[in-house]
C-alpha cells in the first residue's frame, strides 16, 4: 500500500491518542493541527514536556506533584498541620485547594482499592499515611475519596488503618451540590441529604 | 493565594489545552497523565515532537505533510498523473488515500474561502492549481471539496478559474452513505440519492 503520510507522523498520532480524552481520529486532527502552528505551539510543548518532565515529581511527604520536595503546599507555615486531607488522586487535591476553603495538608493516596484491578494496600501511599499519623502532629484526618464504591471501600479501610491512633477521623458531607436542582438529583444524594438534615440556624 | 501545583505544570496544561478536542479540564487530566508514565510515553512524545516539527513539511506540489518534498505520493510513478483530486484540507487527503479507491494526484488547497475569516483566493493554493493544470500532464480534475457551504463556494470558484484550461473538472457524487440508513439521513442528502438515481445495471 503506498503511504500517504510519513511514519514520522504516525509514531506522532500513535503517542496523541494515548493522552486521556483523545482517540485515533481526533489524535491525527491534533497531530495536523500542531504541525500548522509549528513555532507557536508544537516545539513549545515539545519543550515544555521535556522540561515538566525533567523538574517535577511527587512531593516525598504528600502525594503532590511539584518542582521542589517537600512541596508548596507541604512547606507553606500558614498552613495548619494539625488537619489532613486524604484525597485519592493529585487532581482531587487541586480541585479541593482551588476552592480555597481548606487550609491543611494534603495526603495523595494513588488511588483506590481494587480487587479487580488487582491495587491492594501495599500500592497505594496507606503505610506513609498512618507512620505521618503517628508522627503526633495531625489532630484530625478528613477522608475526601471519590463517592463510588471503591473510594468508600478505600475510605473505611484507611478509617480501620487509623483507629489505633487517637485521631479524629471525619468524612466529607453528603448532601445537594450548591445550585443543584432537587429533580435532577438521584436517590442516593436526596436519602443522604435528608437524613444529614440540619437545623436552619446553622 | 497559595499555589498547589507549580508554574511548569500550568503552562504544561495551557498548551495541551491548545490541541484541539482538549478544553481546560481535559488538559490537565492529560497533563497529570502524562506526569505519571514519564517514560513510556512524556518523554517519547516531547522527542517527536520535536522530532516531527523539525523533519515534516508541506510538499511543495500538492500541499500533504511528509519528510521528502515532492512527497510519497507525488514521486511515486504507479500513480496516475492525469487525474487530480482537489481537497481542502491534508486530512481529506489522508482519508481519501486510505480508502485506496483513487490512484491519481492531489492538490490540498489549505482551507476553504471565508469572507467571515478573512480566507481570500490568495490564502489558498488556488494559484499553484492553476498552473499546475496549465502544464498539460492533467486531464481531470476532481474536485472533492466538503460538501459545507463554504466548500461548495470554494469549489465553484475553484472551477471558474479551471474553465479557460481544457481540463475535465468533476466532482465527488452526493447519496446515501455505503451502510447508511435511510431513516437517519437528511432530506438534502435524500433529495441528491433520488435526483441521482441510476439503473441497477450500472
């Protein structure tokens, strides 16, 4: 079969289309896209991925992603090191800090438990997280894991993994998102709301 | 306000943001993805990118993308140098190749006309075209422009400027989708299938 397009370009599409949210189809239109805004774009990220690549890595201590180890958020003194966020992905642990409502640490876990994907204990940042437990400092451990049966599985197992410990453990309430609509809801979140239920004065 | 991820990675997430099919969002899940295969693929793809950036450029004849110029397709002698087949776009191109139903040449014109964008004759290889069907190896040309208005303006202009040359100008046929269902399809295309009907014996 002659070849349209080079093998160059192939290898080029073959590595867009494993980035998460492109397939094949829309890696090519990406792969021309970037070789049309050649200097603006292509040799930008090219260098850009190199140097990301090269500069950051996860915070020793939390889970973070980061150029430097401890990372920001880890070595920031106005932050209270006496309450930890256990989050199970770096993208949980940016969406909560973006909401600027938090002002502890950070515990990234890697993950959830999954028999069937075969993640046990031991691949997941649970053992780092009970020794910094240990260490006396924290007071309060929040579990923030994703509300799907992994991350409640995950959540009560990192909650027994705790309980030798005198620190208080809590959870992220359940309840009606902020601008949500009540008919749009499903079952579980409305049962959840009501029965978490408060008094108007709060 | 604090920063829970460094400058690097925002810029990372930026210009992946630029491709097109990723927003924001997209981005930085692409972004994190990226962080943690470093080595299968981050890295592989900041070398071919740059890689591809350095050694793919449009051929000089027909307007594709490859490493040679004239490319593949123009030097290769099995094919029919009588027959041109006018797209818009270097993907066109690509799709039309890999159906392996079209042995002649091709000559991308680089976009459509659009008064709305500013794209004029002069932004589109319309020029080349002329005199490339001036030199006399042409006999046909297929004209196979997307059936949008935009293409279809293009592609009769594109014609008008082919008129005063002896070539055969033609175009792609409108119908039904080989596997398409009738009941999905719009009435434009139905009304073209019927207008174009043809004896069973063909």
């Amino acid at each position: 079969m002659p070849r349209s397009h080079s093998t160059d370009i192939d290898g080029l599409i073959q590595l867009l289309a494993k980035l998460p949210g492109l397939g094949p189809r829309s890696a090519k239109r990406a792969a021309l896209d970037l070789l049309k805004k050649r200097e603006s774009v292509m040799r930008p990220l090219a260098r850009t991925l190199e140097a990301v690549a090269t500069s950051v890595d996860f915070c020793a201590q939390c889970g973070n992603l980061d150029t430097v180890s401890p990372c920001h958020i880890c070595s920031d003194p106005r932050r209270d090191a006496g309450t930890l966020c256990v989050v199970e992905d770096v993208a949980d642990l940016w969406a909560l800090d973006r909401s600027e409502g938090y002002k502890g640490l950070y515990h990234v876990l890697g993950g959830t438990l999954s028999a069937l994907d075969g993640v046990g204990p031991d691949d997941l940042r649970i053992a780092s997280l009970v020794t910094r437990v240990s260490e006396g400092t924290v007071q309060e451990v929040i579990l923030a894991l994703n509300a799907t049966v992994e991350g409640q599985t995950t959540s009560h197992y990192v909650a027994d993994m705790l309980s030798e410990t005198q620190v208080q453990i809590t959870a992220l309430a359940h309840g009606v998102p902020v601008g949500g609509e009540l008919d749009y809801l499903d079952d579980g979140t409305l049962t959840a709301a009501l029965n978490s239920r408060r008094g108007l004065e709060d």
